[in-house]
C-alpha cells in the first residue's frame, strides 16, 4: 500500500465569538476531521454552504492556523510550520480559488501576474522566466498574446484558466480546487474540468476538489468524503457512494441531484426538513438528527464516531446498531 500524499488526522479550525454583551462562543467550523489523500488521485470533499468545506482546505494549506490536529504532507509534519519552511513547502502545495476575479491583481498584467510565484521563490529569470510563462498559458490552453492583458479583459473561463497557470507554476504534488467550476457557465465548467484531468494525467496530480456539485464531483473525483456541519460524516469511492449512500444526509444530497428528464419520477425524492443548525449552538449529540427521517434516540444524546465498513466510512447510529447485532450473532 503507497504511503498517503497527505494525512490528515482530527483537524479542528475553532473560532471564538461573543454572543450579547460578554458570552465567549466557540464555533467549531472544522471538528477533528481526518482523511488521506494520495498522489495522483483526487479527492471530492462535499456538503452544504457553511459545512466547513473551503475552511479545510484552507487550513490543510496552512492559509488558516489549525486549532488542534495533523497534517503530514509527505511525511513531514506541517501544521503549525511558518517562515521559510513553509514557503519552501508551498511550492508543492497550491490553490485554485472560487473566485478569479478576486484572486488576481486587476493591475497587473497576465504576464506578471504568472510570474509572481517563480520571482518569489527564485525559479526562474530573465529568458527562462518568459518561456516558463508562455509554457503555462499553452498549458492552460491560452495564447501567449494574454501575457499583455489585464484581468478585466478576459471572460470567467479565461481568468480561471490563469489561476490555474498559477498554481502550476511552481510544478506542485498537490492542489486544493476550492469550488473552482461554481462562478463558470455550465459548458465553461466542462472544460475547466476537462483541463484538469489532462493536467492530472500529465503531472501525476493530486487534487482535494472542494464542491457543492455533486454531478461534477460524481465526474472528476476517485474518492468523496461528504461533510455536515465542520465534521466528515462519510467517505467511499466515488460508484460506492453513488450506489450505495448510506448516511441519511448523503442520500438527501444525493436526491437533490437535478435529473434532466422533465418525466423522470421523482416520488421518492427526500426533502429534508428544517434548516442547518447554528454552529455555534450545536444540536446534541448526531448534529444532523433534527432534520434525519430515520432518528433514534441515542442520536439526541451520542455523537456517531466515523467507522470504516468494508473500505466504506459513515458516522451513523443506524450502522453501529447493525454491527453490533452482528456481532452478537458471532
């Protein structure tokens, strides 16, 4: 077995706010979450708006300090590193934005703008510094005319395109895509997507792919890990998972999935009930019983611990019942 790109082991991002006048509240936005990640292989990390998703990765880049937890990246410990050993291990871990617009400095030219990181970590120069920008917009599937034009001269698709080029340019193992098709036209994600593939394919990359989308995930991703209010509530790969989901939410997610046929059936469809629970007043115990059509009253009081079954993880009372019958049967 290869050993992991990335290890991540119960990694928790903690932010304190007040409530009224003096209550100090704790929101746990990432709660002791743990996954791997190995070379080559992408990983889809999934749920609602304000699950924590983009704050993983974050803080698995270090952009965000963790508050508790692991993250070995190639086997050195990186959590908690800053200075000039981070910066040099920046260089093999990257990030595509959700915005472009926002991520790129409207007054620079494209040419400066993929330039920046090689000046920064001393790559490249002079003539080497202009093939290696003209190399990564044929990359990106760009002319090298864009090397003069400034971000507000190019589409939605064409600025991505360039964040990308970016975060290539430092050749990196791993880059973290935090819902990098969201802002796109649907026949623009295609082939954002489709770029990322081939660029997988051409340099051995690992993605954390960070989506709400689960069609897109469903299409780029080897493995998906779903989140629910900062914690992992099931991972598998990726047919499993659409085959067989087997937390309550993760089939509500799925259920959600838009179906292109105005006939389609759609009775059995799940609708969950209620909204999102505050953060920062967790429900006891199973953070999703308040809206789950299959709550037990050990859900209300014990918090599920994520259990592998079979290479298959879920964090569910309903599959702790069921191994415990069996084992009693054995």
């Amino acid at each position: 077995m290869p050993q992991p790109l990335i290890e991540v082991r119960r990694l928790s991002k903690h932010y304190s706010t007040k409530k009224g006048l003096s209550r100090q509240v704790v929101v746990k936005a990432v709660d002791e979450v743990s996954f791997e990640l190995y070379a080559g292989e992408t990983l889809g990390l999934v749920g609602e708006s304000g699950c924590g998703k983009s704050t993983v990765g974050k803080t698995l880049l270090q952009l965000l300090p963790p508050t508790s937890g692991s993250v070995r990246f190639m086997g050195q410990e990186i959590a908690g590193m800053k200075g000039r050993h981070l910066r040099a291990m920046r260089q093999d871990m990257q990030m595509v934005f959700q915005d472009p617009y926002s991520s790129l400095d409207p007054r620079m030219t494209i040419g400066r703008l993929i330039a920046e990181p090689l000046s920064i970590h001393r790559l490249a120069s002079g003539r080497e510094k202009v093939k290696r920008i003209d190399e990564l917009l044929e990359l990106v599937g760009l002319s090298t005319s864009y090397k003069q034009r400034y971000v507000h001269e190019l589409s939605g698709g064409q600025r991505q395109r360039i964040g990308i080029a970016r975060a290539l340019a430092l050749h990196p193992k791993l880059i973290v895509a935090d819902e990098a098709v969201s802002a796109l036209d649907v026949s623009i994600q295609s082939q954002i997507i489709n770029l990322l593939q081939d660029l997988q394919e051409q340099f051995g990359l690992a993605y954390l792919f960070i989506s709400h989308n689960l069609s897109v995930v469903k299409h780029i991703s080897n493995r998906i890990a779903v989140m629910y209010l900062g914690r992992i509530v099931e991972t598998g790969e990726t047919h499993r998972l659409f085959a067989e989901p087997q937390h309550p939410y993760t089939r509500a997610l799925m259920s959600a999935i838009p179906v292109p046929d105005p006939d389609a059936d759609r009775s059995g469809r799940m609708v969950l009930s209620g909204d999102v629970p505050n953060p920062a007043e967790p429900p006891q115990g199973c953070a999703f019983h308040p809206r789950c059509s299959s709550c037990m009253d050990i859900c209300r009081i014990e918090r599920p611990q994520l259990r592998e079954r079979d290479g298959h993880s879920v964090a569910c009372h309903l599959y702790e019942d069921e191994e415990n019958e069996k084992e009693r049967r054995a």
